[in-house]
C-alpha cells in the first residue's frame, strides 16, 4: 500500500497547487510568482545537487538535456500553466492537465519509439472531447470567453511542455539521478525566469500580501518542486508504469475541488467533462507507456 499512497498524494498535490495558483495570481504578477517558486525551491534541494556514490560525471549531451528540460518542462511550462489558470481558472486547468499520460505516450512514441496501444489512443479521443466540453463553460459559470478559450490553448501548451520534459527525463535517468535532475532542472528555470521576475518586481506595483499568502506560496514552492517529486519517485519504485499513470486521476479531481472551493463555477459542461478526463486518465494511464513523471 506504501507505493500506491505515495502515488496517490503526490498527484493530490499536484492537483491541489494547480488550484491554487489562481488564487495567488490574484496578488503576485505572473513572472514574480514562478520567480519565487523556483528561488524557494532551489534552496529547498540544495542537497539534492550532489553527485550520488557511482553516479558519472555529466556528459556534454546530458548537460544540453538538462537546459532543454529546464527552459521547455519548467520555464515555459510555468509560464502556459500560470497564464492559462487566470484566463480559464482551475477547474478546467485540471480536465486538460488529465490528458498528460496520453500526450507523454505520444511523444514517447516519436522520440523513443515506444509502443502507443490502441486503449492509449481511445483514452486521448476522451480526453480531448473533455477539453471541448469544459471550453464551452467559463470559470463563472457563463459562456466561455475568446480569453477563456486562449486559457485552455496555453494549459494545453503546458501539457506538451511537460510531455518534454518527462521525454527527457527518460533519457537524463539513464546517467543521471532523479533528485539530481530535478534540482539542476529547478535551477535552470530559475535561471531563465529571474531577470523576468526582477524586472515584474520593480515595474509592478508593490504586492500587498498577507501572511496567509506566504504560507500559500511556500506550499505552492515546495509541493510543486519537491514533495510532489519525491513521493511520485517512492511510489513508482513499489509500483508498476502501468498502475502508476492511473494515479494521475488524483490530479483533475483535486484541483477542480479547489477552485471550485475557491469560488470558481462547474457548471453541467463542466462536470461531464471532467468525467470523460477521468475516463482518458484511466485508458491512457492504464498502460505500460504512460510514465508521468512529475516535478
């Protein structure tokens, strides 16, 4: 059981400061809001940039790896989902992030050449009828908005970021460490949001935060970058690809919960959507070519 909790957990994290980002967004500019989660990450997983007893030193290859994954898996990444989350809200940040196993199935097919069965491709076709039906369903409960529908392109974009990133997971874990990429990785976003966050800080006006948000983002940082990563590695050592991609069910679930706890409206469109995401998570992670792999 100490395997499948691990799993479990970790994507109801994820799923939890997915909802939350909106809520912090309302007080932090955008730039300044990753710049923080990446800045009180690093410092969190300092340890973590040690070479492990027997590990090789890094290869030119694995190196450039590590930029890509740091620019497209956490830059860009956290630029779409954050952006994506003010214009189309949590509920529907959680249906199109559902479709993650399935994308990463796909890109795995094209760059490692890995099997895509048929059960993975069915879970997609729900997975995306999902997404059409929440675009129809603003986070109010009215009409979707032309910004509403540029939200569910930007999270989507996210999706294909973080589809990358697990792609080049795959290839750094043959030499390299998990914690040790995620620490190094953690810090290349870190590198690439900084001079953005600097320059947001001193042009915006000066936040207004109250303590609560402090306990917020330092959650946010830290169930982002390392909790959610270190129960998703204990998890999947106990249990196999093709059960572990079906605990990223947790993920939709949980964040619609909160935003819907935040005050965000799911409507009937929005409801019968998350239930097809749900069906999509369960087909396309219910292979041996999932492999979610989460920051």
């Amino acid at each position: 059981m100490l395997g499948p909790a691990s799993l479990a957990l970790s994507m109801t994290l994820v799923g939890s400061y997915v909802g939350m980002s909106r809520w912090l967004l309302a007080v932090l500019p955008l730039f300044v809001l990753a710049g923080l989660r990446f800045a009180i990450a690093a410092a969190c997983m300092l340890p973590w940039l040690r070479r492990q007893p027997g590990e090789a030193a890094l290869q030119p290859a694995d190196a450039r790896r590590l930029c890509a994954a740091g620019f497209i898996g956490t830059f860009l990444f956290s630029l779409c989902m954050l952006q994506g989350i003010a214009l189309s809200g949590a509920v529907a940040a959680g249906i199109v992030m559902a479709t993650l196993p399935g994308v990463v199935a796909l890109f795995a097919r094209v760059w490692l050449k890995e099997a895509v069965t048929r059960r993975t491709l069915v879970g997609i076709g729900f997975a995306v009828v999902g997404i059409a039906l929440a675009g129809f369903e603003g986070s109010d409960g009215l009409p979707a908005t032309p910004a509403a529908w540029l939200g569910l392109l930007l999270l989507l974009g996210a999706v294909a970021c973080e589809a990358c990133y697990v792609v080049l997971g795959r290839q750094l874990a043959q030499a390299v460490s998990p914690q040790r990429i995620t620490a190094l990785v953690n810090l290349w976003g870190l590198a690439f949001t900084a001079p953005l966050a600097l320059w947001q800080w001193h042009t915006a006006p000066a936040p207004a935060l109250a303590p609560l948000h402090g306990i917020v983002l330092l959650y946010y940082a830290l169930a982002a970058s390392v909790v959610s990563v270190w129960l998703w590695m204990r998890g999947v050592r106990h249990v196999s690809a093709a059960r572990a991609g079906i605990f990223t069910a947790c993920l939709p679930v949980t964040a619609a919960l909160v935003g819907v706890a935040l005050g965000e409206s799911m409507g009937g469109a929005k409801a019968a959507a998350l239930v097809l995401a749900l069906v999509g998570v369960v087909l396309a992670g219910s292979t041996p070519a999932d492999g979610a792999e989460r920051r």
